[in-house]
C-alpha cells in the first residue's frame, strides 16, 4: 500500500514514525510549501528546514516540498491513501477526488467537531477545557476539519495530560465496525511518560510554558496509538465513518467549535469576560505573557493620552474581598496596602504582586508602580483597558475632535498590528489543477 503523507513538524513526524513501523506500508513525504519572502524587494527564501523534511532526508525516504514532484503519481492513482497531520494548507478537492473514498484523511488533535482549525492544542488551553483528544478524520472537500471521523480517543482530561506526569493514563481508542462502537483501552507506558517532559518546537509554544510542550507531546502520543489502530489488522479497510456533528460516544461539551491560530492579542486581558480565577488560570500556562493597557496623561507632547502596556505577574485570587471603593467597576483597580487589586466578572477580585511596562526589561513591585502612578498618570479613576477598548475610544476621540487632528501614534502601531494579524490568517490552498 503506497501512501502520500503530508507533515511539517514533531507531531507529524512522530506520525509518520508509527506509520513506517508497518511494512507493507510505502511511504512518500510532501513537506510544508517554501514560502517566497521578500525584503529590498528580493526574494528571499525561509532557511528553517521543517522536521519532517529532516527526518525524512536523514532515512532515505522520497521528500519534496513541491506537490509537483508527486502531481503525475496522484494523476495516475499511484497512491492508495493520503495522510496529513499538522500541514498548513488546505487539501483541494482536485487532489482529494483522485483518491478512493475515505482514503484523504487527517490527524486532528481536538475531539472534533470541536476545535477544529489550526491552533487546537493552543485553544485548548486558554480555555482551560476540561477534556480533549484526538480524532482521525476525512478530508472535506470544501472545509477545514468538517470530514466524517474514523477513529477518536475518547475523552481525556487535559489537566491529567499536563500535571499527572507519574500517573496512571488511559483511554479508549474508538471506532465503529460491522454496525458495532469498538472500544479499544490504550495508554502511556514509561517511555512515552519520559517523551511528555520533552521540550517541543511548536513556534506558538513561546507564548506558553511547560505545560503546553507536555499537553502537545501527551496528543502527540495518543496520535500515533490512534495512527497504529488505524493499520493494525487492516482495520483502515473495514472501519465505518460517522458524521463529524458529535463524538463518537455520542457525547456533547459547550465547547468552541473553531480554532484560529494564535496570536499576540489572545493574551490581552479582556475584564468583562474573565473572571480573577479565569485570569489566574492564563497567569499559570504563560511565561508572565498576560497584559493589559493603562492609559498615561501626557502633558508635554498636548496628547490626549497615550496607551501603556502593562504584563501582570505573581496573581492570585482574592475571596471575600471588600473594595475600599464601594463604586469600583470591572477593570477598575485600586492599590491597598501594597497590592494592586483589580475587580473581574462576577464581582472576583485578584491580587496583582509586579507590573512590567512593555519598554522595561524587568517587573517592578506595586509600591513603585504606585509612585510611577502619581507622577506620571494622574488619573482620577485607576482603570486596565483592553487592546480593542483603546482602539475604540482613540476612533471616537478622533472623530469628535477631527479639527484637532488628533494622532496618538502608538494607537496607530496598534491599529497596524491588527491589520497585519489579519492578512496571515490567510489559508494556502494546495492544488493539483
């Protein structure tokens, strides 16, 4: 059996090792697209080779980067099945329509339908959601991740993929055959406890700490006991697809159904949708990456004011909290004894122990944030802002005082950010037309 599998990083080629376990399984390799660049305006080319090009190149096995190279072989029904796993680009139904059906398929690391799109594990996460998984699936024709699935997990708690390195962790490895839901247990032996602590080289994984490389690396090996069900005994030729609408246990969560990639701005505090324990919760998956914008009154320069950015570290949760403003709002905060308290939804308050301005290397206690306050700030109401409440209130603010032509410059580099994360979430699309 001749397979086209298309991969880019660790968790691909951790995929593409279990496939190669089974011999009678042939294999060739497309990499991710070499993306042009440019700058002077000359082409430049990404120098980074992809993992599963390494991989592929260091054991000997076919590898191109362009779907050329394997464009006459699709044509000619050379391949029996094509796999992709955590490729970025979109699978055109020109190429999908050459193969039989249910033999373009996929390896999501979500329980789908939920999750679906380019940053699963990363969404998973944030939100902070009680359980995923992994899913084999078709690819659709016409959307990311809305294929009929073949194999899932079933559900496993996140944290356990994270925390519980030492413990005991199984699931059940599910499918259906013959009219029948087969169950299959399965779980982390020593050697794949030792692979969870390794470090990975997902790019987004700068937003993060540990604890997303081990929930990646956990996915990561439950992918590949998924992939090995898939062969084992031939069951790729006999397993029953079902309709991507819900689990395969039937089971429904209040889950996202999408998830875009991750950027800068999912770790802007937004205060009117978290509560403090929501917040504390994103203060322990990320490198001290959480923030927020206090508003600066700037006098010399006759602007309004100007933006500052502001990371938030060492938080905690505060219970029974009385505020010594009986009229504080959400976002609002106030400084006592030391320790800067902001209310969240729900009437949570949290503690807030340093601050660090976006354009200083280093935290500095509340004290001297305070200090920094009264000299600099002046404002009567202490209040955090988001990135698209500044944003708003700078459009507002231009369009009642146009004769002023007011220009906050850094409000204009966050209008700009915003732009440019908008164009890459553009999808590449691979065609064999």
């Amino acid at each position: 059996m001749r397979i086209l599998f298309l991969g880019s990083d660790d968790f691909s080629t951790s995929i593409l090792k279990t496939i190669l376990k089974f011999p009678k399984l042939k294999v060739d390799v497309l990499g991710p697209l070499i993306e042009s660049r440019k700058y002077d305006n000359k082409p430049l080319r990404t120098v980074v080779v992809p993992k599963i090009v390494e991989y592929s190149n260091k054991n000997n096995i076919p590898c191109s980067q362009d779907i050329n190279s394997y464009k006459a072989s699709i044509v000619n029904g050379k391949y029996d099945m094509l796999i992709t796993a955590s490729y970025s680009a979109f699978i055109h139904k020109s190429i999908i329509n050459k193969f039989p059906p249910n033999r373009c398929i996929n390896i999501h690391p979500s329980l789908l339908p939920y999750y679906k799109g380019a940053a699963p594990i990363q969404r998973t996460l944030l939100d902070n959601a009680k359980y995923t998984g992994v899913t084999i699936q078709t690819l659709h024709p016409d959307k990311f991740d809305h294929g009929k699935i073949l194999v899932q997990s079933s559900p496993i708690l996140t944290r356990s993929l994270y925390e519980d390195i030492d413990r005991p962790i199984a699931w059940e490895n599910l499918y259906k055959k013959n009219g029948n839901l087969i169950k299959n247990e399965s779980f982390f032996d020593e050697n794949d406890n030792k692979a969870r602590l390794q470090p990975n080289e997902d790019k987004t994984g700068i937003y993060f700490n540990e604890k997303y490389s081990s929930l990646r690396n956990s996915l990561t090996i439950v992918a590949t006991k998924l992939v090995h069900e898939l062969f084992s005994d031939d069951n790729y030729e006999c397993i029953e697809a079902s309709e991507n609408n819900k689990l395969l246990i039937g089971e429904e969560f209040a889950y996202r159904k999408m998830s875009p990639k991750i950027n800068v701005l999912d770790f802007d505090i937004i205060w009117m949708s978290k509560t403090a324990a929501d917040v504390c919760y994103l203060s322990t998956i990320t490198e001290e990456k959480i923030y927020t914008h206090f508003k600066r009154n700037c006098e010399k320069n006759k602007l309004p004011w100007v933006p500052e950015k502001l990371f938030l570290s060492d938080l905690e949760l505060l219970d029974n909290y009385i505020p010594i403003n009986k009229h504080l709002e959400v976002g609002m905060f106030e400084i006592k004894d030391g320790q800067l308290i902001v209310k969240c939804r729900d009437n949570t308050y949290l503690k807030c122990g340093r601050v660090r301005q976006a354009d200083k290397p280093r935290f500095i206690s509340i004290g001297k944030f305070e200090k920094l306050i009264k000299k600099h700030y002046k404002q009567d109401v202490l209040k955090f802002d988001t990135f698209d409440e500044i944003i708003q209130e700078y459009k507002k603010l231009k369009g009642t005082e146009e004769d002023t032509k007011v220009h906050i410059p850094v409000v204009e580099g966050m209008l700009n950010l915003k732009t440019s994360l908008r164009r890459k979430g553009n999808i590449l699309t691979l065609s064999i037309d």
